[in-house]
C-alpha cells in the first residue's frame, strides 16, 4: 500500500483510492477473526443446551448417570466454546490494533505528500 501511495503522489484521489482499499481489505482480514470469537460462543451455549433435555429426561427417571454424562458433555462444549471464542477474540482485538497502526501510518503519509504538493 505504501508502494501505491508514493507511487501515486501527484494524485489525491488515487491516494484517497488506496487507503480506502487497506480499510476494506483489513475489514475482510478481520472477518474471520470477529467470526471466532461470535460463533465459538454460540456453538458452546448450543452445545450446552443440546445435552440438558437428555440430562432432564434422566432426572425424571433417576438416572444419574445419564445426567452426569449429559452434564458432562454440555460442560465440555461450553469450555470448547469458550476457548474458540477466546482465541477469536484475543486474536480480533490484535490485528485490529496492528491494523489501525498501519493505517494511522499511510494516513500520515498521505498527509505528508499532500502537504508537499502544497508547497509546491
């Protein structure tokens, strides 16, 4: 991206042009990211869900230990859930910082060549 905007110095528009592509081209970059850490906890309060009509019907019978397996299998989704959805955020709060880094710099290039052709 620096590249193009140097590149591309005589023309505002163009520079413009390309800062707007790095936001949404780091927007896309994140979407796997934000997608993480919303669907691992969804998946983890489905998967928590799922097992307690099992674990209920085993209570109404006295069947402990159909509850304890059905308990033990919706706990273990929702760590599961948890961890992805941990990762996913861990992960989204990262690149969102690296990104906004990047672009502050570009943005102060662009400034930088802008003023210079100003100047001139």
């Amino acid at each position: 991206m620096l590249e193009r905007i140097i590149s591309h110095a005589s023309s505002e528009v163009i520079r413009e042009k390309v800062l707007t592509d790095y936001e949404l081209l780091t927007q896309k970059e994140l979407d796997l990211a934000r997608t993480l850490s919303k669907a691992g906890l969804i998946l983890g309060l489905i998967g928590t869900l799922i097992p307690i009509q099992p674990a209920l019907a085993g209570l109404s019978n006295g069947d402990l230990t159909s509850i304890a397996k059905n308990m033990q299998e919706g706990f273990a989704s929702t760590i599961i859930g948890l961890i992805i959805g941990g990762v996913g955020f861990i992960t989204l709060q990262l690149k969102q910082r690296w990104y906004s880094k990047d672009l502050a710099d570009l943005e102060f290039i662009q400034e930088l060549i802008s003023e210079s052709n100003e100047q001139k």
